[in-house]
C-alpha cells in the first residue's frame, strides 16, 4: 500500500495558540498542515486569509496544505503562495477558467489542487486531472469541521481512484471532512491517500500526537465489515429513489 499522509486541519484548534498548536501537530507526526480559507460567499463561514498564514509559516517546517473556500481564487493566488502555501487548492465550482488557474498557481512556485464538493459529479475533472497534484474530495459540505461524514462519497473515491490509474497519472486523493478512526480505513480502501482531520486530531480526548497516531492505525486497519456496512447503509436511499420515480 502507497504511504498514507495525514493533513492536520487547525480549522479545529485553538486560534489563540495557532503558532503551538500548529508546531504540537508537526511534531505529534503529521505530514502536512491543513489550512481552510473561506470567505463568507463560496461557503458560509470566514475563517482567515494570507496573513494569519504567514504568521504561523516560522512555526513549522511542514508543507502547508491550504484549501481556498473562496469565489474567484485567482485573484488570492500569488498572496497565499507568497504568505507560505505550498499546496494551493481551489474549488472546482469556484473557477470559470480553471486550468487557468491551476497554471497562474504552479506559475506562483506552488503544487496546485482541486477541491470538489459532494454533490459535484467526476466528469467536471476529466480534462484537469493532468494538471493537478492532488483532488480533495469534500466528504462534507464544506464550510464547517465537526460535520458527519458523508457515506456515499466511498464510491466517488473509488471512481476516482479509477479514473486516475486508468490514465496512467499520479495524483493524490485527499479526503476531507468527518476522518475519524471510523472512516478513515474506509477511504483508504477506497483509494484516498491523503486525509485532512480537523476533529480527530485536536478536538478530542487525547494529544495530538495520540489522536495522529490512532488515526495512522486506523487508516491501516482491518476496513472489510465496515465498508460493507458503510455501503449497505449507503445505497439504501438510491434504491429508494429509484421506486420513487418508476
Ligand atoms: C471543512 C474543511 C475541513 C475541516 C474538516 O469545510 O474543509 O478541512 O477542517 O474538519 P473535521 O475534520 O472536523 O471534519
Ligand atoms: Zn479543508
């Protein structure tokens, strides 16, 4: 199995340590740093902009994984890269021109990648799969941590996934929102290689070097009664729609 990394999301810490919290998670083990941008239009919640980023870039060393939840991220670009993002994704439904803008960001010196939300069908990533590093596939509607994650997405990561190797490209598959020891191993089957924990890394009971290591274990586990619990559960609704419209 490929190396699972894990992006930790201070969406879920505690902004008036951000610097520590960040650097607690860097040194508890996490690969990458999730920062969640939003703007109060694309989702409906503002979180932070370039300058907060810049002002926790000297707590760690960690790449920054930053996440524009913003419309028309082309005009933040060069401010995100410059404050210290080396991943820079942006939405999918946000970008009328979207290779353009995954060029002006690898332009910028960054990894550029592409988010899409839940009920935002694959083929809107056929033709930019060769240009992007890495798709975040939203397992909830973005603008909040703290969300259920959404069952039905196992099937668009394997899809994903498909699509992907059947192409012959290397591109990440992060997973973001509602990653916890349960549907970690779940995505992992599926296919995802990156996940994104806000939550389960520092909103529960233990450490964050505690929370990172049981999440790694999870995503390793034993996923095979779960899954097929996850999918029965899952493909209940669309039976039911079906009768619904015969
Ligand atoms: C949600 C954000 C996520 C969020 C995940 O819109 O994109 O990165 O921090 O939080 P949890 O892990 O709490 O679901
Ligand atoms: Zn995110």
């Amino acid at each position: 199995m490929d190396e699972i990394k894990i992006a930790a999301s201070i969406l879920a810490s505690d902004f008036a340590r951000l610097g520590e919290q960040v650097a607690q998670a860097a040194a508890g083990g996490a690969d990458y740093i999730h920062i969640d941008v939003m703007d109060g239009h694309f989702v409906p919640n503002i979180t932070l902009g370039p300058v907060v980023v810049q002002s926790i870039r000297p707590h760690t060393s960690l790449p920054f994984d930053v996440h524009l939840m913003i419309d028309a991220p082309e005009h933040y670009v060069s401010e995100f890269v410059r404050a210290g993002a080396d991943h820079l994704t942006v939405h999918v439904e946000a970008c009328d021109h979207l290779h353009r803008v995954i060029e002006q960001i690898r332009g910028e010196g960054a990894r550029p990648g592409v988010a899409i939300n839940p009920h935002t069908p694959l083929v809107m990533l056929e033709e930019i799969l060769p240009y992007v590093f890495e798709v975040n596939v939203m397992t909830v509607n973005p603008g909040f941590g703290g969300q259920k994650f959404i069952g039905t997405m196992l099937d668009k990561i394997e899809r994903l996934r498909r699509m992907i190797t059947d192409r012959g490209l290397d591109v990440d598959i992060e997973v973001d929102g509602g990653i916890e020891r349960q549907s970690a191993p779940r995505c992992v089957r599926a296919g995802a290689n990156v996940l994104i924990a806000g939550t389960s890394v520092f909103g529960t009971g233990g450490t964050i070097r505690e929370n990172i290591a049981r999440l790694r274990a999870s995503a390793l586990g034993d996923p095979r009664l779960p899954l097929k619990k996850q999918k029965a559960g899952a493909r209940a609704p669309v039976a039911a729609a079906k009768q619904k419209t015969a």
